[in-house]
C-alpha cells in the first residue's frame, strides 16, 4: 500500500526535486524534460541567449538616446539586471472559420431634381446592407506564458515577440543550459501540455470571432473548426533591468535572443514637460493667427480650433503623466 | 497545525508534514514526494513578502515622485501614520465547459439591388443548435469585504511557496480569510465562464431554447497576496496608498502635491478658458468689430484644453498596473 508517489527522472530513474509550481521538469542528471505523469516530453526548444551585462548596458544605453532623447536624461544608473528563462507554449493550429452576416453603411449620393429654374442638386444618404459570407483559413501560432494567473511586465509584447522569433528556436540542450545560460532564473511550466491546447484553442476562437465581428455589423453565424499541428514548449530569454535616474527606479525588459527592447519605461523629465506644454501653448497660438488671416473663411477657424484642440489632447497628457512606456 | 510523519519511500528517511502539505522535499535523498490521500485539499499558497516596511516606503515615494509638482524632499517628509500588512486571498481557476445548444438563429434575406450592397434588409429565424467547448482561466478574488483596487490589480504568481501560517506571523500579518471555499471558487468560476458562453450563445441565437453544458475544473489553487495599506501625511495632507509586497508595485496611492502645482494647473485653465470665452465673445460680436469668424478657433480649442488641463491636473489617483489594458493578439 503506497500512499505516497515519488517523482523520479524517466529516462535515467535519477531521483526528481520537484516544485510546485511545475507541469514539466528537467532532470539534473540528464536533462531530460518529462510531463507531471512520468511521460517523455521531446517537443521543448530555446532561443538561445545572445546578450551579456555589456551589450545589456548597450542596449539600455541606446534606448535611452533614441526614445528619450527630449528628455534631457543623464546620469542614469542601472541597478538590477536579472536574466530569466520564461516558459511558453507555442500553440500550432490550422483553423478555418466560416462566418456569415452583414454589414450596415451609409452612402452619400447627389442627385438633380426639378428642371429649368428649378434645377438644383440635393445630397441624401442611403443606409445600404451588404451580405457578408466569408472564411478564414490559416495556419497559427498562439503564444501562451507557461504560467498560472500570472503576468509579467510587458507580456502582451513578448507574446507577439516570440511568436515572431520562435523560427530561430533550437532543441533544448541541458548541458549547454549549465554552460551557458547559467545565471539565468529558469522557471517552469505550470501549465500542462493539455490545458495548453484548450487555451491556445480558446485564443483562436476569440481571435477569429474578433475578426468576423470587425467585418460585420451583425454576424449571424460564426464557426470555427481546427486541427492541432504540433505543441512546442519554449523558453526564451528576457532580461528585466530596473535603472534609477533622479533617485527613481524605471523598468525594462529586452528579449535575450535578439536583442529587441521589449518594453521600457522612460522618466518624463521637467524639460520634457516643459517642451510639450510650449507645444501646445504655440499652437493654439499658430490656430488663432492662421485663423486670424483668413478670417473671413468659416472653415478655416472651425479646422484650426479642432486640429489644435485633438493635437493638444495628447500633448497636455505627456505635460502631466508620471511616466512614458515606450516598446 | 497538526504534523504527521511518512516515510520518504526513496530513502526511508522520516519526514514530517503538517495536516494541509500535499507535497514533501526529503531533505537528504532530494525526491520529491506526493501524498496521495490528500487530494481534496486545495493547494494553497502564498507570496512572500520581499519588501520590508523601509523599502515598501521607497518605492512608494519613488512612484509618486515621477509625478509633476510634488515636494522634492518626500524621501524624508513623508511620514507614514499607519501601516497594516494583510494577505488577501485570490482563487485561480482553469474551467474548461462544453455548452451545447439549440435556438432560433437570425438570417437574413436581402432585397432591392443598390451598388455592391442593398437597400432593403429582412431578418427571419431558423433553427439552429451547435456547441462552444473551451478552456479559460478566471482570477477570483475572496476577501470578504469588496475592494475594486485590489479587484482589478493584475495580480502576479510568481514565487509562490505552500502556504505556512507561520511565515504570516513572524511579519506580523494579518491572514484575510478566504469566503469561498473550494467547490464554491470552482462554482463562481464556473458561473463566470457560463456567463462568456451566454454572451456568445446570444451572438448565435436571436431565441435560446436548449441548453446542455458540461464544466470540468482542470485546476484550482488559493493564493494569498501581501498588500501594505499605507496611511501617510505629506505636504500637509493626509494620503493613502495600497502597495503589493510581494513584488512592490503600487496599487493605488494620492498623489500629495504642493500649492504652487495647483497655482500652475490654475493659471493654465485660466489661460484656456480664458483664449475660449474671448472666442465666443468675438465670435457672437463678429460684425461690431469686423473679426468675422475668428473667434471661433478659441471657442473651441481653448475649452476643449481648458477642461483637459483640469482633467489631467486634478487626476489625484496614481495606479501602476490596470488590467483592462488586453490587446487580442
């Protein structure tokens, strides 16, 4: 009678030190990744790291001329550099959708009435409905954190990253982890390959019930149908760097492989405010003297107070907000 | 707590456990072990707190001092009146749920040709009946007491640890008590997917007749969050903040400002409003001074930034997180 299971490596029985947190493990010994039933798991690859602290430093440094470069930011320092190893699945579909309904749009047409003195045109609108019958058809790549409930700083961006990059993902190799990625924080799979599936499944029907619903006014119908094509676990690596300028700590995260910026938070600085607020004042200024000038013209201040008015929307809003988030 | 002692099965070494562990480490063979009879315990967790009272106090004044117009000096003036470390509890779920159903669907019949569309339109019902099967993840909050900040945070997961009601103890945390227990999480759980299906379903369906479904948990687990409460008094004022202490992010905080950020904020509104009601006026009195339409563009544009300013630069809530912010990919 055994009321206890113990977690042991299946490819080499080597004894498992298992967290709780995950639905695939590695084997210390050899390596070999294996699902939470014992079962042999071969589908796991990795973009390989191609950063160190330099090229991070690098980077960030680049960034910061490039994106802040209004802002006046010197004397930045950063300080924490922490590589991690994250956890994703790559979900590989066909799917079809054949979606029916019909979309609602109005026209505008001129036409002549009357004749002799009264002639004249009149414009109407003409409300007119198309049938919409289409189909969707393609081949997918869901990207899903390996992770329950969980998110992590610039999430949405590393998805649609690694969905793009994960062509360039090798076999996972356990030596070469232990050589060369080894300051790296390696973090499993909570997710099992199964619940994998569903949820990259779900992803597709919402994406392309999303997709029907933008082509439509009313869809009547809207079915999807897909075939698995291969589930890959993947870890790619990203680095999450803090930097403190002014006494205040600001973020970013880099993807390890190539190098790209996935998301970085930039200090609005008083010189950078100062800029945007001028922005505005000068042009609501340039509005009134082109609306002054042409005076006579209706259209033009009604344009020149709307342009001023949209433009000065987004530029009083970097004149007041904490921070800028830039990917 | 009780504690029970097994056997490690690799090793035989003696392990003890409390009532609630449904995993154990052996100490000196490293294997991990599963008891099995404890199936029906929920797993539960919780996160460490990282951030003592010191830092949680850096970083709460490091975010608010990205904000125009607050006093420089705040790592030292601010001073925190009260503070209280609570854990809330969250239930993540995954359900999965087959719905079958069967209705009346909308078609439609198009009549009266006019370009590449048609003028007329008639929708009729037919039959119709299909099935949504899918898998989703819902986050649900179980503290008794309803608070929406700590509602819509975008929690986060990593880190966690079985959860020990010592570790809450010796930081001197209050454990806020789950209102759900296990069958009732997967219940509120499954009720929330429901209400996604019958979104769905009233997409599909102009009348639902039948409906059949199916849910399946396929995973449960409680987690218990640290969060600072912060009371603090600065330039003058009386604010207050919710921290995660966990990872350190701000929940919610007042932002204090000084007197001379709401003499600019007042100054500036004054000069909008000021640009839109000489607007209106020249535009009313065009014809008494020959200005014709001029005026017109500060009707508008100065208004319009004139109640920007005030929204922008009355926003007093600073929340470093939202969830809301989803793109569908």
């Amino acid at each position: 009678m055994s009321l206890v299971k113990k977690f042991q490596c299946p490819h080499c029985n080597a004894p498992m030190d298992v967290n709780p947190e995950d639905a695939i493990f590695n084997c210390v010994s050899c390596g070999q990744a294996s699902l939470a039933d014992g079962a042999i798991f071969d589908n796991h690859y990795i973009l390989r790291n191609t950063l160190n602290q330099k090229k991070i430093h690098d980077i960030v440094k680049e960034f910061i001329r490039k994106k802040g470069f209004m802002r006046g930011i010197k004397g930045y320092k950063i300080t924490n550099i922490t590589p991690s190893l994250m956890p994703f699945w790559v979900v590989t579909t066909d799917a079809y959708t054949h979606f029916v309904g019909y979309l609602r749009y109005t026209e505008t047409r001129t036409r002549t009435v009357g004749s002799g003195k009264n002639r004249r045109t009149v414009t109407e609108h003409v409300t007119v409905y198309r049938p919409i019958d289409r189909e969707i058809r393609e081949k997918r790549a869901d990207v899903l954190l390996g992770r329950r409930g969980s998110s992590i700083f610039g999430y949405e961006r590393v998805k649609d990253i690694v969905r793009a990059e994960f062509t360039n993902a090798v076999q996972f190799n356990h030596d070469q982890l232990q050589a060369d990625e080894k300051e790296f924080n390696y973090l499993s799979s909570e997710i099992n390959i199964d619940a994998a599936n569903q949820l990259g499944k779900t992803h597709v029907f919402d994406n392309h019930r999303a997709q029907a619903e933008k082509a439509c006014t009313k869809v009547f119908d809207c079915a999807t149908q897909l075939t698995f094509e291969g589930t890959y676990f993947v870890h790619a690596p990203v680095w999450q760097i803090e930097y403190e300028f002014k006494g205040e700590t600001y973020r970013m995260a880099i993807l390890g492989s190539s190098g790209r910026v996935i998301i970085g938070e930039l200090p609005v600085t008083t010189t950078f405010r100062i800029i945007f607020l001028s922005l505005t004042v000068l042009l609501l200024g340039g509005a009134g003297v082109a609306s002054y000038f042409l005076r006579h013209l209706v259209y033009v201040p009604i344009i020149a107070g709307i342009v001023a008015a949209v433009i000065g929307f987004f530029t009083l809003k970097n004149t007041f907000k904490p921070k800028s988030v830039v990917d | 707590m009780s504690v029970r002692s097994i056997m490690c099965p690799n090793c035989a070494a003696p392990l003890e456990l409390e009532a609630t562990q449904s995993h154990v480490t052996c100490p000196y063979c490293s294997v991990t072990s599963e008891l099995k009879k404890v199936s029906e315990l929920i797993e539960h967790f919780m996160l460490p707190v990282v951030y003592n009272v010191e830092q949680i106090r850096t970083e709460l004044v490091g975010d608010i001092l990205k904000h125009p117009g607050v006093p420089e000096d705040l790592h030292k003036s601010l001073k925190v009146t009260k503070l209280d470390l609570k854990f809330f509890p969250y239930f993540i779920v995954t359900v999965h749920l087959r719905t079958e159903y069967k209705g009346n669907g909308e078609y439609a019949t198009f009549s009266n040709r006019y370009k590449s569309g048609y003028r007329h339109i008639s929708t009729h019902l037919k039959p119709e009946q299909g099935i949504f099967d899918d898998t989703r993840e819902f986050i649900i909050y179980a503290a008794e007491d309803v608070n929406n900040e700590l509602l819509n945070f975008e929690i986060s997961t990593r880190g966690k640890r079985y959860f020990q009601a010592l570790e809450a103890e010796k930081v001197k945390a209050d454990v806020v008590p789950s209102i759900f227990d296990l069958d009732q999480a997967k219940n509120e759980a499954t009720n929330q997917m429901r209400e996604i299906h019958k979104g769905l379903m009233l997409k599909e369906l102009a009348q639902i007749l039948e409906v059949r479904d199916k849910p399946d948990v396929e995973g449960v687990y409680l987690l218990h969050i640290p969060f600072y409460f912060i009371e603090f008094e600065a330039a003058g004022k009386k604010h207050e903040a919710i921290l995660d202490g966990a990872t350190g992010r701000t929940v919610i905080t007042t932002v204090p400002r000084e007197t001379s950020y709401w003499v600019q904020v007042g100054i500036l509104t004054t000069l909008f409003a000021g640009i839109g009601l000489a607007g209106i006026f020249f535009a009313i009195q065009s014809t008494l001074f020959n200005f014709q339409y001029f005026g017109i563009f500060g009707a508008i544009a100065g208004l319009i930034l004139a109640g920007r300013t005030l929204q922008l630069g009355l926003k007093s809530r600073y929340r470093e997180t939202q969830k809301s912010r989803k793109r569908r990919s």
